[in-house]
C-alpha cells in the first residue's frame, strides 16, 4: 500500500506537479505514522500479555506447590 503511493510520487517528474508530489509525500507520511502508531499499541499489548502470563505461571506454580506439600 505505501510502496503503491511511492511508486506513484515517483511518476511525478514536472516542476508543476511538485506541489502534487508534496502532498502525496505527506500522505505517505501519514500513512507510516498510523501504521507506526499501530505497531507501538500492538506492542505495548504483547509487552503487558507477557508480564500477565508471567504472573500467571508464578501464582499457578505456588498454588501447586502449596497443594503438594498439603497432600504430602
């Protein structure tokens, strides 16, 4: 998609079109930035995934082991 809108920038070669070029330069930039912003909201959702499973596998390895010293 933002290849796509690349490619079609570079097809612009007339010094009347810069002010086209311009502006598609930007909306490429917007483009990235959204999906930058995108990528950092899926990270930060993988990061706190993790840290929850962590806590997870530690309150699950003490309620096993309290079990099995109970059932000892």
């Amino acid at each position: 998609m933002v290849n796509d809108e690349i490619d079609k920038v570079n097809e612009i070669t007339d010094v009347k079109d810069w002010q086209d070029k311009e502006r598609r330069l930007q909306e490429i930039k917007n483009l990235l930035d959204k999906e930058i912003n995108a990528n950092k909201a899926n990270l930060e959702i993988v990061i706190n995934l993790r840290i929850e499973a962590r806590v997870l596998a530690a309150q699950l390895k003490s309620f096993l082991d309290d079990n099995f010293k109970k059932a000892q």
